[in-house]
C-alpha cells in the first residue's frame, strides 16, 4: 500500500479506538440499568407495556422473546409493502411491491442483511422506507446487541441461570443507544449535504439529449428475454433527469449505525444524496465499527477483565488490516488486460469507483461494509480485480466475526474462542475453560451449530442455484466471475451481510425466495444455539483460577483466536474460492 493508504488506515483505526471506550462504557451503563434518569423515563413505559425488567429469562423464554419478536417485524414489513399503493406518503404513485421481492425484503430487513433486490426510489414509498425498512434498522441491530449481552451475562453470572430480560434490553438498545446517536448523526449528514425531505420528485432539464440502451420490460415490470435467455434491449431518449427526493438522512444514519446497510438509492452510498463529501464517507466508515468495537469492551467490563475485551477486540482489527492491505494493494495494480492493450493503469483499478472517494478510500469501504455485516457500498465490488473481490467474500464467510454486525459480529467472534479454548485444552490435556466456566459437551454441539449452519446454507445455495436453469438465468458474466457472483450473493445472504456481485439480477422469484431462506436462517440458526450457549454458561459456578488455566487475555491466545477463525472459518469454501476469485485470477493473469 501508499503512504496515504497507511495513513488513511491508521486515521481510522485511531479514531475508532478513541470512540470506542467512552461509548463502551456508555453502553455498559444502559444495559446494566445503572442510568437514574433513563430508569425514570422507561418506568412508565415498562409499566404500561406489562414488563418488568427485575423479572429475567431463561435462554428457552429470552430466545422465543426474540424470536417473536422478530417474526412480527417480518409480517409488519411485509403487510406495509403490499399495501403501499393504498397507504399515504407515497408521491410517486408506487403500487405493491411483488409477492416474492416483498418477502425476500421483509427477512431481509428483519435479519439484519438489508439485501436489496430492487431500486428503493424507484420502488418504495416514503412511508415503507421510513416505517418498515427504517424502523427494521433499528429493531434489527437492537436484537443483535440483545443476543450479546445475554451471552455476556452467560459468562458474567454465577448459577443464576437467566439471562435478563428480554423486553426491558431492547426497549433500553432503541432509546438509549441506537436513536440518540443516529439522531445526531442524521443532523451531521444533512450538513454535508444528504436530503431529508418529503417533496415529490423533481425533473430537470438536462444540457443536451441523451441516447441509451435499456431493458424492455413486460406488465409486471420484468425484463423481456430472448430465446437465449438475455434481455431485449431497445433504445430511449432522454432530454430530462428525475431526481429523486426523500428522507434520507434519518435512514442513512441508522443503516451504518446499525450495520444494516440498505440504501434509500440504489447506489446506496455511491450516491451523492446519501453520501456527498469524503468527510461523510470516513464517518459513513466509522459508524459501521463503531458499536461492533465498542461491544469487545463492553464484554471486558461485563465479565470483569477489560484484557479479556481488548484480546477480541486486537484479534479483530489484526484479521481487518490484514484484509484492508490485500484488497488495496490488488486494486492499485489496476487491469493487466487493460495495461496489455497500452491503457496506462498506474492510478489503478478506477472501474466502478467514485472519483469523489478514490481508489484508497473506496478500498477501506469495501473492507469495512464487508467486515462489519453491513452491505452498504460505494464502490460497485463486481468491478474488483479477481483477489480484491475475494477479501470481501472471505470476510463474509469467515462468519461476519471481524468486528461483524452490532452484537452479532462480537458473539460470533465468542463462540470461535470457546472453540479455540476447548482446541487449547484438547491440546495440553485439561477440561477447557473459558472466563473461569467448563466448555462441556452441549457448549460444544452448539458451536458446532452455530458455525456450520452458515456454511452449509452458503454452500448448498450456491449448489442449488448453480445448477438450477433458474439460477443460470440471472448470472450477466458467464465463467469462473459468474460463479464468484452467486457465490457472493449466497455468502451475502446466509452472513446477513447485503452487498452484492450486482453481476447477477437477483430479483427473480427464484432468487427472492432462496436468498430469504438464507438470510432468515443464517440469522436465527446462530442465535439460538447462541442463547442456548448463554443460558448454559449462566447456571455454571464459576472456577478458580490456577496454574493450568489458559490465559485468554494475552498475544497467544490472541494468535490462537485468530487461527481458529481462519482455519476453521475457511476450510469449508477453499474449493469454491478457487473456482471463482483465484481461477479469475489466474486467468487475467496467465
């Protein structure tokens, strides 16, 4: 990497560490109850809503909690798009969003993943952006935090045996954490020059005619296909632009608080209304780790070591500088097929960059949105050179555990160091032990769950849609870069990520319903054996510490996490990597 790279990099990694330790103790404050003035405001609204918060749960009740609590958010979101032809706020006119691309979003926004199969100005309403997707943001990633901290509490408590209670943390996630924050992060994008507004669109007149080829669409708003199976084009002119209008800024600003990702624009943010300065865009970047890095020290001070935080949290930003330099130093090399033919690529790979960013702070984006199970972008990752392109795959499937998304990145990142702990005792010959608690036999089949069930639905997804005509249909580049695109979108999905090889036209009732099946299980096929794990750890008695226990606070056990994620993170999609991103590869470079 350049000098400004490294720069770049260590500014933001610096201001992150910075951030991170006020806002973690912030965090801890609130979900430990310990706020006097919150306590006084959540009173009433505990009392009329029947909890009580002194009240806690076993795993099996916190788990359903959440579980319910979530597949009413899926029937809301997709009750709202259905009928959003008939509901308010709705300038454009937009009618009911498909049976199948309603129900891909509803999971999608509900699972945190926010895959967007469809152009959001040119689909949703003002009213299904702000009270479905919107408000899914901030539900989404309250159950993310929720599910950590009950995991936390596993380790912290001593036979108790509960977890807390459900529904007094995600009322305290929501209305002290996510919305005060995004609030002021919604006013700081607006100063940058983000749009917040519900004028209807606006037309333009542009300097001269323009040309262009476009899809022709059928009735229902799909793409007409020839005997081959490619669309139909057919020439239009323009001598106008619709720009289009909305409130952005208070769903930008949750989409990166909350790792959500879902844009308002289908450029998400390549587009200058949600993302118009490169001063929005390192904030943009900051806001995806800023919870994810503070939660690592949320769980140092919740089990009584702030070491034990610092550990996870140095392994992490380890695994990310290492993924930031490969991506950037592959995209510096620019095109070797474009550098033959005498095209001089000294300033790199700039397809499908936004030159307001550059190359540097394009490639940290990539890095970041894809570390952090957010999906939001502002490069287009179907134009990264071969490798560059397999970093933000690999991030995926290492299991969203390199910072991750709020709270899930973090409990992702917990059950690979129960494992490497119960590898360190198989090792020396002692009952592994994690934080003073025995790792036994029901902690160890649910990590076993919980890291294999991503794999398996990524894996045989991929299978499933490689072979199936259907799943050939929508791939735009045949070979070993197609491969890599449902390869993506798969890995996308089943890790909540969001961001797509956008190759690949994904809205087909095929795609729709296989991606949704992905992401509904790749979320809550985790956190359940997650609160299984949690409610385990809590009935335990804590056990001394002694000469034989591990350290698991210091550089080798920091090593040994590190291993373990990516030996055991990355044995399952060697094969497949190299039929897509390292076949590409070596193919541009013979």
């Amino acid at each position: 990497m350049s000098s400004q790279a490294w720069l770049l990099l260590a500014a933001f990694l610096a201001i992150l560490l910075a951030m991170a330790w006020p806002l973690a103790g912030a965090i801890t404050a609130v979900m430990q109850g310990r706020t006097r003035w919150a306590a006084i405001i959540e009173a009433p609204l505990f009392k009329l809503a029947g909890v009580r918060p002194e009240q806690g749960m076993g795993w099996q009740r916190y788990a359903l909690a959440v579980l319910l609590f979530n597949v009413l958010g899926l029937v809301a979101v997709y009750g709202l798009q259905r009928l959003q032809g008939w509901l308010p706020l709705n300038p454009q006119g937009f009618g009911a969003v498909s049976p199948d691309s309603a129900f891909n979003t509803a999971i999608s926004f509900v699972a945190n993943t926010n895959w967007q199969g469809y152009a959001g100005e040119a689909t949703m309403s003002y009213l299904t952006q702000m009270l479905a997707l919107a408000v899914q943001n901030f539900l989404s990633a309250a159950t993310g935090i929720v599910v950590v901290i009950a995991l936390i509490r596993g380790f912290a408590q001593h036979g108790a045996g509960n977890l807390g209670n459900a529904w007094a943390d995600l009322t305290r996630v929501v209305l002290w954490i996510l919305l005060p924050i995004s609030l002021v992060l919604a006013l700081f994008f607006v100063s940058q020059g983000s749009i917040q507004n519900f004028s209807p669109y606006q037309d333009v007149a542009t300097l001269e005619a323009t040309t262009y080829q476009a899809p022709k669409l059928d009735e229902a708003g799909q793409p007409v296909k020839d005997a081959q199976g490619q669309p139909v084009m057919q020439e239009q002119r323009a001598t106008t632009q619709s720009l289009a209008m909305g409130p952005v800024a208070s769903q930008l600003s949750i989409k990166m608080l909350g790792t959500n990702g879902g844009g308002f624009f289908n450029a998400n943010s390549a587009h200058p209304f949600e993302n118009p300065t490169p001063l929005s865009n390192f904030v943009q970047m900051l806001a995806i780790f800023a919870i994810p890095a503070a939660l690592c020290l949320v769980f140092g001070h919740m089990v009584g070591d702030v070491r034990q935080g610092w550990a996870v949290l140095g392994a992490m930003t380890a695994i990310f500088i290492v993924a930031v330099v490969v991506l950037t130093h592959y995209e510096a090399q620019g095109n070797p097929l474009l550098a033959a033919l005498g095209v001089d690529v000294s300033g790199g790979n700039l397809e499908g960059k936004e030159m307001r960013f550059g190359l540097k702070a394009s490639s940290l984006f990539a890095a970041v949105t894809t570390a952090a199970s957010c999906g939001a972008v502002n490069t287009m990752h179907d134009s990264l050179m071969p490798l560059a392109g397999g970093v933000p795959l690999i991030l995926m499937q290492l299991g969203e555990v390199v910072f991750g998304g709020v709270g899930s990145g973090l409990y992702g990142m917990l059950v690979f160091a129960i494992l490497a702990v119960f590898i360190a005792g198989l090792m020396i010959g002692r009952t592994p032990e994690y934080l003073g608690k025995k790792i036994e036999t029901f902690e160890m089949k649910m990590v076993a769950v919980a890291i294999l069930v991503t794999p398996v639905l990524v894996l045989a997804g991929t299978a499933v849609a490689v072979l199936s005509p259907d799943g050939q249909v929508g791939v735009a580049n045949p070979g070993a870069h197609g491969f890599s695109e449902i390869l993506y979108a798969l890995s996308s999905a089943a890790n909540n990520n969001g961001s797509a090889f956008a190759g690949l036209s994904a809205n087909t009732p095929f795609y729709n319903v296989l991606l949704g099946i992905a992401m509904w299980l790749g979320r809550f096929g985790v956190i359940v054996p997650v609160l299984a794990i949690a409610g385990s750890l809590a009935a335990k008695k804590r056990l001394a510490v002694t000469a034989g226990t591990l350290p698991t606070h210091g550089p080798l056990f920091v090593v040994l996490l590190i291993g373990v994620v990516l030996l055991v993170g990355l044995l399952n999609y060697v094969p497949a990597l190299a039929l897509g991103p390292v076949v590409e590869h070596l193919v541009l470079n013979p």
